[in-house]
C-alpha cells in the first residue's frame, strides 16, 4: 500500500497552533466527531456513513438527521433515508437503541457507544413531482448516488448529537481515484491507496459548517475564474455531456463581475462554489428545479434539455439569487436563524427581507449593472405582478413568514419570490425618493449588516422598528400596511413616483401563454388538456387555425397523458423560431393535424412603460432608481 499526504490543512493548523491538549482526553466533549462517507463501497444504491465521536459520559445520547434544512422552508426530514442503523461499542458489538421518530436515535448504554454506521439512499431517485413543500426534499437540498454522480448535500448524510451540535467534525470521502470533485467544505489532506481509491479528508468547526458546504463527486467538468478577489468554482454533471462548465463560464463571469460592481464594498468570501446538477429525462432524474443557497456556495438543478441560451438565462437568475445570499440573510439575519434548530424549527418574520429583498437584488442589478434594458426590467416586474396574484394578497407577510410550515401560509410560500421582490422594489423607490437619491434598499442592506453581520443575529421582533427609525415614516408606513399588514400594495402609486404607467402593448411571448399566463385548460373529468379561450391572445397559435376548447392528443407524434403532460408543455416551452414542429388535437370529436415551421409569438399585454408625459421630477427619480 501506497500513501501519501498532498497538503497540510486547517486541522493539521489548528491543533499544531492551539493550546496543547491533554492527548489521553478521549472525551466527546473535547474531540472532533470523526467522520466517513465511502463512496467505493455502494450497494444498493446506498452510501454507507460512520459516525465515531469521543467517549461519552452520559447513560444516554441522541442522534439527528435534520427533519429541516436552512433555506428551505419546508420539511425535509432526512432520517427516513437512513437504513440498517447501528451503534456499537467498543468492541464492535451492538448496543441497544430506540428510533422514536423518524430522524432520531436515542442510544441507550451510551458510556459504551464506540461509533454509529449506518447506510443512506439519495433523494433524487425517490422524487415523483420534485418541487418546495412536496413529500421528497427540493432537488437542490436532496443528494445523489448514482454510478457517474454523488451530490454530497451533507446534510443528508451526517447528522449531530444533541449536546454537540458545536463540536468540531473531520470528514474523510473515499472515492474512486477516477472522479473529480469539488467542495465548498475546507479541506486537509489526501491520500491514495492501492485499491484505486483517494480519500479526502475535510474539517468543520461546527455541525453548522457540514450543512453549509455541499459537495459533488464524479464525472463532472470544472472551471475556476476570478471576480474580483473572489475566487469562483463552477462545477457540471451533465449526463449526456451536453453542457459544459466552459460553455457556461462567459455569461458567469459577466453576471459575477456585474454583481460584485453593484455589491460595491460589502464583505464578502474568498471562494464561491457553484454545483450544477442538470437532470435528463430519465425517470431517476431529479423534478425540483432551482437553487439553494449557502454562505460560500449554492447548489442548482435544471433541465439537460434546455438550449444553451436558455440555460444561461436561468444560471443568471438563478445565481443571481443565490449569490446576493452573501448580504441576508448570511450577513443579516434573526436569532432563529443564526440558533438554527434542524429538528425543531422557528422562523424569522422577515422573508420578506431574506427571499424578497434577495430577489429584488437578482432583477436589479442587471438594470443598474447594463445587463438588461430598461423595458426588459419592465417586464421582470411585471411578470412578479402577475405571478403574484396567484397567492394572498392580503396576508400578512410577517405572519406568513413566522408560520411558513403551515397551512394556509405554506401555499403561499412561493410569492415571496414575486411579492416580496416587489416589497423590495417599492421600499427602494421610496428610500430613493426620500434621500434625493443617496440612499436605497442596497444601502440600508449594507447599513445593517454593519449593524449585525454573520455572526451577530438581530431580534427578529425588533427589526421592523428598527428599519423604521434608520429611514423615514413613509417607509414605517409602508412595512406597517404592507409588510406586517394586510393591505395590498397599490403599484400604480410607485410607478406614478417614477414616470412609468400601464398600458397594451405587443410583446414577444413563449408557444405556452399569452400576456397572463398558460394558454391551456384542463378537464379533470375526461382528464384532458385542451387550448383554453387564452390561446386567442396568441399570435402563432391564432394564425395556425388553432381554436378554443381544441384538445391536445399528441405533441410531436408523442401521445399526451397525465404523467408525460408537464415534461411535454415543459418541452414546448423550449420550442424556438425556425424549428419544425407538429401536433395532433381534437376538435369537435375530429382528429386534425397542424404542423410546419415554428415563428415567433406575439400577444397583448398589459405592460409597464415610460410615461411620455413624465415631468423632470419623476424622469430624475427613474434615473436615481435604475442607474444612481
Ligand atoms: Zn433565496
């Protein structure tokens, strides 16, 4: 056997450089939790885990999976994809335990507990819809085992013990020396054997950093490049190799940069790891698109299928997004928040501020930063009106927040990416309005987190007061009415503020909608899909013959059913100009087929656009808005 070491890391530093310990301190108190995750060594389709912490004094120890993970608001519950869980004793014999719920172990005799292995089965596989607040975890917080690919969302995989949630961990992942990998968790050392394999060993200060820092294993292209003096990682697995980290590099960097100049001084990370996972159509294929965010990384799933263009446009977004984490809530954020409890949540009231604000951030930046025009700005905002109205608009959005795993609030989890981005942007104006210009929902952001930071929470029942007294009173007002309250917003009163009004226009739209949404309806009954009255809002489908009530049979020669109608109208979403396509419908109980070439689609909508009859005052407070 061969081996050697490559680097000597943090671990190796911390001890060399510490207080000199008592080395016969075999207490679990004072020792790292030694970990394994042993990817050369799957069966089933299962990873198997050891767990070793020091020696324990008590008669009794608990161990936990996180029933919910930070960043996601909904219930994961991770313990049920352990199986064959075992503690044992000092010499190798099994020790009793009890599983009173489904992501705790209590272990009884625990004075004797050696170390706990078990095995664990990925998500991805098990998702039959994918999606937030469904029964399997979102793609993006889930983990993979498949022969090419491992996510390594840790938190799936390691769990803690009640009293030593704030011990130090190592880790060390044994992989064949085949795969590449990248992770966002610091890492110490590296060792190859003979058999093949490599294993690399990590360190984490707390529980809290196993959660935080994600990794991929596998047959993934990589590429580094830095923003600033942030160095950033991108990481691929595209199954079927059609997308690669270089193919993606160009428009990241150029998003990155644009981020960073809007950012402008606020403190930041010295890397920043981005894993994207793209599903193909397999059945085993992950269904929950999106991202989700950590301190030093975010972890993205989407569609192999889509064309690189459109691909680069969601990465925009998407990344967008998760990068503005760094500012809230990572560097201003609640005590529930920073005392996070992965078994028994509590929920800040300020999602508003966390998802909402962030997300504002991802729209604006482009604007500010020349990455979109102004219309285009436009009709981001006007999209988030419409998605908007799906939800409550009079829900207090304070309350919803503080309740967000339950019904009726956890339905209208979602508008906080469409109405809370639009309590950003209406907070904005007015900062902007009220300072002449100087200050605006950046600048306040950036003013709290000189208040607070990443490791100073606020209280979550004073913020409201507190924004209020750094600001101004139509700013009070406004979270008064609009945020805690249960006012809709007006917009037309912040677009009037800025010279912008509401009108029809002709605009370019997807083969799917029209100016409101889906062009489709759907008979449960007969459990068909069929052009709904909408279809007559759209140019292309119009001008082919299509009509209302048509029902949808086949999609390029592919017959519809329920379980292959979202992948289908998914597909045609992706539909471009100049391409062939063809489907069948029934009208009137009579098969027809339309088919040809493909042309872009117009419809009328109701758009957002530059008041011809804007004075000075409202031109000069767009300008401060959009470019100050
Ligand atoms: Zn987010």
């Amino acid at each position: 056997m061969k081996h050697f070491l490559t680097s000597l890391g943090l671990a190796v530093l911390l001890t060399a450089c510490g207080p000199s310990k008592n080395t016969s301190n075999d207490l679990a108190v004072s020792n790292p939790i030694a970990t394994t995750i042993n990817l050369t060594t799957v069966s089933n389709d299962k990873v198997p885990v050891s767990i070793d912490p020091g020696r324990f004094t008590e008669e009794t120890v608990t161990y936990y999976l996180p029933k919910v993970v930070q960043g996601t608001y909904s219930v994961s519950a991770f313990g049920r994809f352990i199986e064959d869980f075992k503690a044992l004793d000092y010499n190798g014999k099994p020790l009793q335990f009890t599983h009173p719920e489904e992501n705790t172990w209590v272990i009884t005799n625990a004075k004797q507990l050696d170390k706990i292995v078990y095995d664990v089965n990925d998500t991805f596989d098990q998702e039959e819809i994918g999606g937030i607040g469904k029964d399997m975890p979102f793609s993006p917080a889930g983990t993979n085992i498949e022969e090419k690919n491992y996510v390594l969302n840790l938190h799936g995989f390691i769990g803690y013990f009640d009293n030593l949630k704030n011990n130090q961990y190592t880790l060390d992942v044994t992989a064949p020396a085949t795969f590449k990998h990248t992770s966002a968790l610091q890492a110490t050392a590296s060792k190859s054997s003979a058999d093949g394999s490599v294993t690399n060993s990590y360190f984490a200060p707390r529980y809290f950093d196993i959660t935080d820092n994600p990794m991929m294993y596998g047959d993934l292209s990589i590429e580094e490049f830095m923003v600033g003096d942030i160095k950033v990682v991108l990481s691929v697995y595209s199954p079927n190799y059609v997308h690669t980290a270089a193919d993606l590099k160009p428009s990241m960097y150029k998003m990155m940069e644009g981020q960073k100049a809007y950012l402008g001084d606020v403190n930041s990370t010295p890397r920043y790891d981005i894993f994207l996972y793209l599903a193909d159509a397999t059945p085993e294929a992950p269904k929950g698109f999106g991202a989700l965010e950590h301190h030093t990384s975010t972890v993205v799933v989407l569609q192999e299928a889509m064309p690189i263009d459109i691909l680069e446009k969601s990465m925009i977004d998407i990344v967008a997004h998760e990068f503005f984490h760094i500012v809230t809530p990572l560097s201003v954020h609640s005590e529930d928040v920073h005392y996070f409890d992965y078994n028994n949540p509590t929920f800040s009231k300020h999602l508003w501020m966390y998802e909402g604000v962030t997300e504002y951030f991802a729209q604006h930046f482009q604007i500010h930063e020349g990455l979109m025009t102004n219309d285009e700005f436009y009709a981001q905002i006007m999209d988030k009106i419409k998605t908007a109205t799906y939800f409550d608009d009079s829900m207090s959005f304070t309350l919803m927040s503080e309740n967000i795993l339950n019904a009726p609030y956890a339905d209208n989890y979602i508008n906080v990416y469409s109405k809370g981005a639009l309590i950003g942007m209406c907070i904005d104006i007015l900062m902007r309005e009220e300072s002449n210009g100087q200050r605006s929902m950046l600048s306040l952001m950036k003013e709290l987190s000189g208040r607070y930071g990443m490791n100073k929470p606020f209280n979550d029942d004073e913020l409201i007061a507190e924004i209020s007294a750094m600001t101004y009173p139509s700013v009070a007002n406004f979270l008064k009415m609009h945020v805690e309250g249960t006012t809709p917003i007006d917009y037309n009163v912040f677009f009037n503020k800025v010279g912008l009004t509401l009108g029809d226009k002709k605009v370019e739209t997807s083969f799917i909608q029209d100016g409101n949404g889906f062009i489709f309806g759907g008979d449960q009954e007969k459990m068909t899909l069929f052009f709904s009255e909408s279809v007559a809002n759209n140019s292309f489908w119009t001008e082919e013959g299509i009509l209302p009530n048509d029902v949808i049979k086949e999609v390029g020669g592919t017959l519809l059913t329920l379980q292959n109608a979202q992948t289908l109208i998914g597909n045609m979403y992706q539909w471009q100009p100049e391409d062939d396509y063809e489907i069948k419908i029934e009208r009137d109980g009579e098969a027809m087929i339309f088919k040809g070439k493909l042309k872009q689609a117009y419809t009328v909508s109701k758009s957002l656009m530059e008041d011809e009859n804007a004075t000075t005052p409202q031109k000069e407070l767009r300008k401060a808005w959009l470019k100050g």
